[in-house]
C-alpha cells in the first residue's frame, strides 16, 4: 500500500473545493454535487498545504521526501483516501497523447471538463481533435454549429451548408468569417466548406464518406434529406448526431453510432409522427439566441460521445461514449427534458427472422416475474418516446379489485395511443396484467407492411416441428379500429409456455358459445366446483353483491375445461366464462371475469368489463403451466382438422427484449 500511494503521481480534480468543518475537527470537500468529509484535527491545515502541489507533476515520494515517518505517513493517507474517493487521480495512469503544449493551453478547459469524469482526459480530447467531422444543414443552427465545432477544438470539419432560401447568403459569409477566425485562434484548424444537393444520393454519400461523425443542423428540418442521410451512414458505418426541429421543440440526437446498428434517426421521426405541411416552416421561436443554443447542445452531445464526457456509461479508457436517447429543447421557454429513445419496429436493419433455434431458447429461457417486469419495462414509460405510458387507477373503481389503465402507443399511428385495462386482487398484480396486456397489444402490431407479405416461423404445438405461417394471419395490419382489442390467440406471460398455454385457453374462450346455448349444459352447484382459495375469495366477493350466482359446465374440447357463470336473473344478469387446463383453473378465471363484470357494472364504467386479454387467474398457473398440460387439447384441435400454431410477436427487438414471452396462437387448416 505504501509504495503504491508514493509512485502516485496525484492531481486533484476540476472544481474541487474544501473548507474546515464547523467543529474544526476535520475537512469538507466538494466536487458542487457530492460532499465529501474526512475528520482529524489537523487534516484541513495538511490539505490546505498540500493542494497547490497536488498538479500531477509531483510523486507521493517527491512531496514526502524530506518529512519525519509520521508526518509522511499522514500524507499519504490523506492522498490515498482522496483518490479513493475520487477526488484526486493519477496521472500516471493516463494513457499518452501527442497533443502539443499550445493545444493542452488553448483547450484546458475542453480537456478540465473531460478530466472531471475519466482518466486520461488528453487523449479523449485529442480524439474528438482528430476526428473528421462535417456539419450538414442550413441556415442560423447550421452556422452556429459550425461555430461551436471550430471553437470545441475539431481540427478537420467540413461544413456542407444545403440550399435553405433566404438565409443563403447570410450562411456563405459567416462561413467565411469563420474559417479566417479558426486560423487565427488555432492554426492547426482546417475548415473546409462546399455546397451539397441533399438530394443528389452521389454527392451526399461522397460527403459521408469523407467523415468520421456527421452532425446534421438546419432551420428547418428537410425529413427526406434526414432520412436519406441516416440510411447512408448505416450503410457507411458513420456516426450521424442530427437536430430534429419539431413544431416548437428541437430534438437533438439520438446518436446514431456505427455500433448501435439499432439506433436510427428514423425511430425518432416515426415516434414522434410527422408534422402538417402548414408547420414545415422554420419554427417561429428560433430566433435571436435561440440557434445557437440548440447548436451548442448538438456540439456538446458530439463532444460527450468521442470523448465520453460525462456519460457514466462510457468505459474508463477506450472508446467513445454511448449517451442514450435524445434531448428536447422546448425552443419558447429553453427549458430541456431527456427522453429514452425505443428503436421503432418499423425501421428494418438485417435479418429479424425468427428460426426454429430461437423459439427453443424461448422455451428454455427464465421466467420474467411481476417485479422484474416492472423494472424492465421503465425505458419503455417515456412520456413523449415511450412505448407505454404511466399505469393509471385514476377516476377508476378500485373494490372489490383493483383496475388500472394503459396508454400504448400504435407503431402505425404515432400520437393517437389506445388503452387497455389491467385488473387484479391488489395494484402489483393489475399493473402486472395491465404491463402484458400493453406489450402484447403493441408486439401484435408491430410489422412492416412489405412484412405482412412474407411467412413468419412458428411451433407446431402437436409435435414441436417448425412450421411457415402467412404473417398477415399473425400480425395485425395498419388501421385496425380496434386497436386495444387483443386478436384471438395473443398472450404475454411469465414464460414461453404459460403464454402459450393463455393463448390456447383465449382460441376456447372466444368460442364459447353465445346467448343462452350454454344454459342447456351440466348446472353445477357450489359446492360441486372445485374451488382454489382465489375461486373462494371471489365468490364472497360475489356474495355481496346479493344476486344470485348459477355455474354452468360447458362442454369443451378434450384437454379442457369451460365453465359459465350467471350473475342475477335475466334479462339484466350478468355472463362471463372461463376456461382451464383444469376446473379448478376454470373456475377461479370464470369467477375472477364475472366479479370485474359486476364491478364495472356497478360503478358505471363499462369501458374496463372483461375483455378476452383480461385474465385473473392466480399466478400459481403461470408456475405449472408445460407442454404436457396443454398435449390432450392440442391433439383434440388436430383432430378436428385444426393444427394450432404458436408464432413469437418478436417484430419489435425492444419489446422482445423486455418481454421475451408474447405470442400468437393461431389455427390453421390440417
């Protein structure tokens, strides 16, 4: 330890500030954000000796040379609990660069900023020094971020201002000024400037091509040219960083990296929907200081991803940054919000087939639990990006169950979410129903149309064999009216079987027969229902509305169970069923349905009555479900001439990744 402390080479951080305590019994110190206290009498008097010489240029062993062993031995406690504490690096640590003497002076405060959060702070500036990066765009945001490029220390820009009426001219005389300016402050600068036709694919590729990061900023955002410019740079392995100006807001970034195939511009445009042709005009609040305010944000996010600024998530040493999502600038009032950016399902990069390897990794895959769910699913909530929105119990009746709302949002119709309903004996368990039935709703419709033309794989449930299906008997086109409407078949669950399993259970469900068919099958009693304590629960539930309850045994295929439950007398009574892989399972879901019926009936909120993707079974059925439990029924639907088909809603990689268990249960002709 000792000699480890003394071949440091220590140099405090940036704005690090320290005071003696109130008590005078030790030292606080600060980095403006967290403060750091260490005690000891005399610890605020070694410090305040100490600090002038703690510059990077001294050993440990150099500043303690000529002190006794205890004083030394102070010191070096005191340097080893600074680093420890972050407040202090080594230096000699830091990986070599080859800035100049005139650079490491004329950038100190570039090069402080990057050292307040990583090491080697020279060499991460010297990257983004070095990297060739051209600014594509036009008018005031587009100058200004040249500006900014030059003023940040990039020695190789480019600037390819488009044509942009009216502000031509003010932009080719700026980029003059600028590229005498940048000789004068540093000449080690080279600003090159060309026109570009945004909509000449030669010239636009041939721009790309010729840099390392390509930042896009212009008064009025040109959606063609954008889009056309992101496709490239995927294609190029380039970097792009755009400014998206939407109505009244600026939206910069995400970072389109060349590792993050993923991330494309095009999932924030389909997200947050394109504008009417009346507001394609410049926005009406970008004016004054306003451009280069929305520049200096596209500039600094092109600084934080080369030089991992302060993005935590950027490794320690090698590589650039990985700063996530975008920033929204509200242009009227300069106020900014982060949002979490969702690749959308609609932009296709490679191969997103399903095989028949990948269903059986889902087979085999870890349950996703109530609470892991709700964790996972948090970069989804975005509240302007987001998939879903905030699970809501507002202005619903909450006894005897409890009842939640959703907003999911449409990947065919940004900005126009639809809702669906989550119902369950406390809020974890609503919000956990509410959660699938969200991701299912929105997986089912997550494909392309060019998609719907093409054969998507499946599981043939009766032996396991892989088996193409047309993907229009899978997911549900552009413009479906009922969008919250789950289609027969789909499923979210805990595991690949029990979703399966819940996407069998739906096919009975729905065919359940109407009106009063029912009435003329088995008539149960009470006390003949095998009842779980969940089964018990609702019906004292029941009990209390004091109507009387009939159960009737409905006949079902083999392999299952379908119950019907009346609640009253006709003409006003109250029907729900429920379907199982044992009565007991039927029961408590016909149960479960009838007391959320009554419920929504009661408090005159019929919009949250059973629907076929509302399921209250006990999560206990989630545990058992297999494919044993579900083989008698499966062979009955074959029999009749019926093969049923479990294809993953995998269309969305986001959605899949946090929910890997959603799933379309379809029957198709033997």
């Amino acid at each position: 330890m000792h000699s480890t402390i003394a071949a440091m080479y220590p140099r405090m951080r940036t704005g690090i500030f320290f005071t003696p305590t109130t008590e005078g019994d030790g030292v606080l110190l600060t980095n403006g954000s967290e403060v750091v206290s260490f005690l000891g009498a005399s610890t605020y008097a070694w410090l305040d000796r100490l600090s002038p010489h703690l510059d990077g240029s001294h050993s440990v062993a150099d500043l303690t040379a000529s002190l006794p062993p205890a004083p030394r031995q102070m010191v070096e406690k005191l340097v080893g609990a600074l680093h420890e504490a972050g407040l202090v690096r080594d230096v000699s640590q830091d990986r070599a660069h080859s800035l100049t003497a005139d650079e490491l002076e004329l950038y100190a405060t570039e090069i402080a900023f990057v050292e307040a959060f990583h090491t080697s702070p020279a060499l991460r500036f010297q990257r983004y020094r070095e990297t060739r990066v051209a600014v594509i765009g036009s008018g005031a945001v587009f100058a200004a971020a040249v500006e900014g490029a030059l003023l940040t220390g990039v020695a190789r820009l480019s600037a390819r201002p488009t044509p942009e009426r009216g502000s031509e001219d003010r932009v080719r005389e700026r980029l003059v000024e600028l590229t005498v300016e940048a000789g004068r402050h540093d000449p080690g600068q080279r600003l090159e400037t060309a026109a570009l036709d945004p909509a000449d694919p030669v010239a636009l590729r041939d721009a790309v091509e010729a840099a390392d990061l390509v930042l896009y900023a212009a008064d009025r955002t040109d959606p063609g040219a954008l889009l056309a410019l992101d496709g490239i740079c995927a294609d190029l392995g380039r970097t792009l960083i755009p400014v998206t100006l939407y109505r009244d807001e600026a939206w910069v970034g995400p970072t389109c990296a060349a590792d993050r195939p993923e991330t494309r511009w095009e999932s924030l445009w389909l997200r947050l929907g394109e504008r009417p042709e009346a507001e394609r005009d410049r926005p009406r609040f970008l004016t004054g200081p306003v451009p280069g305010i929305v520049a200096n944000h596209l500039i600094f996010r092109a600084f934080e991803h080369l030089t991992g600024g302060a993005d935590a998530s950027a490794p320690d040493e090698d590589g650039p940054g990985r700063a996530s999502g975008t920033v929204r600038l509200d242009l009227e009032t300069l106020q900014t919000s982060a949002h979490e950016l969702a690749p959308h399902p609609l932009v296709r990069r490679g191969d997103r087939s399903t095989d028949g390897r990948r269903i059986r990794e889902l087979a085999d895959g870890a349950a996703v639990d109530a609470s892991e769910l709700a964790a996972r699913v948090v970069p989804l909530t975005d509240d302007r990006l987001g998939i879903l929105g905030p699970v809501s119990e507002a202005h619903l009746e909450q006894f005897p169950l409890r009842v939640v709302r959703l907003a999911v949002t449409d990947p065919h119709r940004p900005g126009t979410p639809f809702t669906v309903w989550g119902a369950g004996s406390d809020f974890p368990r609503s919000q956990d129903a509410a959660l699938r039935h969200g991701l299912a709703a929105h997986a089912v419709r997550s494909a392309a149309a060019t998609t719907l033309t093409d054969g998507v794989t499946g599981v043939r449930l009766v032996d396991g064999a892989n088996l193409t299906v047309p993907a229009a008997q899978v997911f549900v086109p552009a413009g479906d009216a009922e969008a919250g409407v789950l289609p027969v078949g789909t499923a979210g669950a805990a595991t690949w079987a029990a979703a399966v399993e819940q996407g069998l259970l739906d096919h009975v469900l729905r065919g359940a027969p109407a009106g009063a068919a029912w009435k003329s099958t088995d008539r149960r009693t009470t006390a003949q229902l095998d009842l779980t304590a969940g089964s018990q629960r609702f019906l004292e539930l029941l009990a209390a509305s004091g109507k009387a309850l009939t159960a009737y045994a409905v006949d079902a295929p083999a392999g299952v169970h379908l119950y019907a439950f009346q609640l009253g007398a006709d003409p006003a009574a109250l029907v729900e069923h429920g379907a199982g892989f044992t009565a007991a399972e039927a029961v408590e879901a016909g149960l479960g349905r009838l007391l959320l019926a009554w419920q929504a009936d009661n408090a005159g909120q019929p919009e949250y009555a059973p629907a076929p993707a509302v399921n209250l079974r006990t999560s206990a059925a989630d545990t058992r479900a297999d494919a044993l439990r579900h083989a008698p029924f499966v062979e009955a639907l074959h029999t009749a001439g019926a093969v049923a088909v479990a294809v993953p809603l995998d269309g969305d990689p986001a959605v899949q990744a946090v929910l890997p268990y959603l799933v379309r249960v379809v029957l198709i002709d033997a």
